[in-house]
C-alpha cells in the first residue's frame, strides 16, 4: 500500500490502493529528471519543483512493509499554490537530496571532516557518573556506579552514541535500535513498545545496541491532525527494511531539524550538515582550482616576429596569408629549447622576445578567506578543522576553543541527553531490575584545568574552610563532607566521608579544642 494524502473532512485515515487514486505521487527524481526514464518525461515545471518539495519521502524498495500510511494532508497541493515562495527553495538546493547524495558528500573531506569533529568532541571526555542522594551508603553506590559503567563498556555506548551523531549530522537524523535477548525481530517482536519500567523489561535481557542507517528507515504512521496532542508529527512507529518497529526501540536524534510541513519531505529527519555546508564548500574549491590555475599559468611568454614576412604563405592566393605550419613549427622549437641550459635563436631584425607574468599577490589571502567561510557554519574553530594557528604577536585561538566547547556543551545537553537518560534507564533495569533515583550522569566538562590552575584552586578552598573553621562557620567534619562530595576536588577518593580519627575529632593540633563546633563534632563522631 502507498501512502496517500488523507483529506481534511476525513477523521480517520484509510487506505487505498495507489492505483486507484487517479493522481500519481511525484517523487524528487520524477522532478528532477534522475532515472533512465527522464528522457521520455517532460521537463517539471515551477509547480511540479515546488510540489515535489513537499512530497514525503519515498524510501527504496523492500523498506516499507505492507500496509504503510501516511497520515499527512495535502501538502503538495498546498506547496503549487504557493509555487513562487517554494521554487527558489528548489533552485537553490534546499530539498531534500536523498541519502545516496549525502552519503557521496560524506566521501569529500570538506563535508565529513565537520561533521567527525563535532561527534569525536562530544563524546571524546564523555560521562561521568553520579550519586545525587545524601543518604546513601558510599560502598553500595560506589558498587553500583561501576556496575553501570562496566555495562556501558559492554554495550559500546560511547562508539554507537558517536556514530549517531555521525549520522545525524551527515544525513539529518540517527537511531540506535534497542536489541532485547529473546525478543523476535519481526513485526510481532519488534512494533510492542518498549517501557523503561520493571514491569517493561526483565533483567539481563538488554543484548546489544546497533546503529541503524537512516536510508534502511523510514516512519509508518504518525499524527498529522491535531497540533495539542504530544505525538504530533512524531512517528509511532518505524519501518527498518520491511520490519515494523516501535518508535520506543529506535533511539533517534535529529541536530538540525526542519519545521513541522517539510518533516514528511526529509524522512522526519533534519537538514544534514553537508548539505549546508554545499555552497561554501563549491567556493572554495571553485576558488582553490583558479588559484592552482592562475599559479601554473602566471607567465606568458610572447615571441614578437614578422608574420607577413618570415611566416608568409608561399601558396596563398592574398597578400600577407600566414602559414600555420610555420607558426606551430616556431612556437614549438620555442617550447622545447626554454630551459636554463637551452638557446633560442631570434632574428635581429624581426622578432623579440618577452614573459608577461600575471601578479600572483592576494590570492591566498583570497583562498584563505574561501576557506575559513566552510568554518562558520558548523562553528569549529581554524585550528581544530584545519590546524591553521593564528598569526601575530601574542595571537592565541584559545578563546575560540572556549566558545566552541561552550557549543559542543549546549549540543549535548540538546540531543544527546535524552538518549544517553534512556540508556542509562535500561542498563539499570537490565542490572537490577529496577532504576535507583540516586543515580544520575553528567557530562565531563571539555575544558580542562592544567595541574597548576587546579592546585591553585584546592588552595583557595582550603583557605576558605580554614577561615570558615575557625569563625565558626563549619566544623571540620563538614569541611570533610564537602571535600568528598566536591566533583572536582582532587581528594574526592581519599575516604574523606569517614569519620575524622580518635584524637583529631576537632582540630585539636590547631587549638580548635574548645570551641562548640569543635565539641559537637566530638560527639557527632
């Protein structure tokens, strides 16, 4: 069954055969004239471009099962009454490519190098794991924490998150399919969802996580009618090359996404990074291409002669009729005795000899320019996408770097969170069988303090609880209470949440002995 546009009176969406319709789907390489066929087709107007924009997207054969529907209206109708708005879109190459096309971009450098950098940066310092409760013991939550860290190692979290970002970046959208020990993989197994909750799944049934490329997907049905409800626009379900599979058991993130009329026409995906990046990068080769042209061809060497005397036709019928062949036999005797060691004889009387050579300053600063304008879309700094330092005295790219893992933060928090919860919600099931509200992850900051900057802050945090101590403030037992509950603190593993030694409860070495606080941590302890 194809899918077919539903009509804005009808409640409910039925099926119909595609042959039956009485208008047939036009699809992107209908449009365009891809296909052996577009030679016998006649060229697409404006309202067929503009129509085909909006057209859901059609998968390849074998990928969508049988009794697939669409439950979106008639965008294509819609998208030809505004033809003039849609057809630039079209001629500028805003459509969607299709996943052929974007996965031959991925194959140049210029488009995949951004797109490697952004998923190796957000997962390169990855997670760290947490206990978020005061009043847990610290050996169990100690336990548990390595339990789930061991099981991310298992499953390889870290390597299938980074290919979905890959994914995601380079084709619009990524998945990750939640494979359970004993589940079928057909439409009986795979369509039942799949609830974070005990009752969802049994302890050690979580097998593996697999990365699924988005050409092998495409969505079976999703709401389309009313905006207020929260799956609107959001599939239900997914087919994955002809298996029905609940949207629950696909994982999917989308960095770049595309307003609620284009989502049918990009596969529920998102505009793909190189697609946005294709203008820039064209330039710039366009630019390096005539600037290796120029290089290799900025001399001109001119030979000054007598052509109606010397090289004058002997046959010719008109006055000054030039031989060719005496032409081409001077240029080339010209061109195979230049060289250092070589001699070109001229005439004395009628010929000279002169090299016109084209100015080659500014080019690469024209070039370079072409080049650092494919940085700014993605926003990765020059020297972490092309190794080019900054030049000047003093000159230092560690404020981009700042800016940019300010940006690579903001990215993780966006799209990878709420993957990375889902996980972290089935590796505990798959441990425990429940899911422990103490637990809890973070990401690991990018930007890291050197050995020096850190010392100088414990130092200053010893300070501050000295002088906390000694007004008042804290007692020591708290001050060893932050220390262990500081992420950051460079005792954090020391055992500093035990009680304080018999004979050193208050600070007796540093007179602290008398004081209330120093008493109330005596008895505390």
């Amino acid at each position: 069954m194809e899918p077919v546009l539903r009509q804005a009176s009808s409640p409910v969406v039925q099926p119909q055969p595609a042959r039956g319709r009485g208008k047939r789907r036009l699809g992107f390489g209908a449009m365009f004239g891809w296909g052996s066929s577009s030679a016998l087709t006649p060229a697409p107007t404006a309202q067929d471009r503009a129509a085909a924009l909006f057209q859901p997207y059609q998968p390849p054969r074998g990928v969508r099962g049988a009794g697939a529907l669409a439950m979106d209206a008639g965008l294509g109708a819609y998208a030809t009454e505004q033809y003039g708005m849609a057809s630039s879109f079209v001629e500028q190459g805003l459509a969607f490519k299709g996943y052929p096309t974007l996965s031959a971009m991925m194959l140049r450098a210029e488009f995949r190098k951004p797109v490697e950098i952004i998923a190796r940066e957000a997962t390169r310092a990855w997670i760290r794991f947490r206990c978020n409760g005061t009043q847990a013991d610290a050996v169990q939550t100690a336990a548990r924490l390595r339990a789930v860290e061991v099981e991310f190692l298992r499953l390889h979290v870290r390597d299938v998150v980074r290919r979905q970002i890959v994914h995601g970046l380079g084709f619009g959208v990524g998945h990750i399919w939640v494979g359970l020990r004993g589940v079928p993989l057909n439409d009986a197994g795979q369509a039942v969802p799949l609830r974070p909750t005990p009752h969802g799944m049994a302890r050690g049934q979580l097998e593996r996580l697999v990365n699924i490329d988005p050409i092998w997907t495409t969505p079976n049905s999703y709401n389309a009618d009313n905006p207020l409800r929260a799956d609107y626009y959001r599939p239900a379900d997914w087919w994955v090359q002809g298996v029905l599979v609940n949207s629950s058991r696909l994982l999917s993130v989308v960095p770049f996404e595309v307003p609620d009329i284009l989502k049918p026409a990009f596969n529920f995906g998102g505009l793909a990074l190189p697609q946005m990046l294709e203008t820039y990068v064209h330039n710039f080769l366009r630019t390096r291409q005539s600037v290796s042209d120029m290089v290799s061809n900025f001399a001109t060497k001119i030979l000054k002669t007598d052509m109606s005397g010397t090289m004058q036709s002997d046959t010719g019928t008109q006055y000054a009729e030039i031989d060719a062949q005496s032409v081409t036999a001077r240029v080339a005797a010209m061109n195979a005795w230049q060289s250092n060691n070589g001699t070109f004889v001229l005439d004395r009387e009628s010929e000279d000899f002169d090299i016109k050579s084209a100015p080659l300053s500014g080019l690469a600063e024209l070039q370079a320019q072409s080049q650092e304008f494919m940085a700014g879309i993605p926003g990765i700094p020059l020297v972490k996408l092309f190794g080019i330092q900054p030049q000047g005295l003093n000159a230092s790219s560690q404020g981009e770097i700042r800016v940019f893992y300010d940006e690579i933060a903001a990215f993780q928090e966006a799209h990878m969170a709420p993957v990375l919860r889902v996980l972290f919600h089935l590796v505990q099931l798959n441990l425990w069988g429940s899911i422990d509200p103490d637990l809890d992850f973070e990401f690991v900051p990018l930007w890291q303090m050197s050995e020096q900057e850190a010392a100088v802050v414990e130092k200053t945090k010893t300070d501050m609880d000295t002088a906390n101590i000694q007004s008042g403030k804290i007692t020591p037992h708290e001050a060893r209470a932050r220390e262990a509950a500081d992420a950051h603190s460079l005792y954090r593993t020391a055992g500093l949440a035990r009680p304080m030694p018999d004979g050193n409860a208050g600070g007796t070495d540093k007179g602290f002995v008398n004081t209330p606080q120093a008493k109330r941590a005596e008895q505390h302890e």
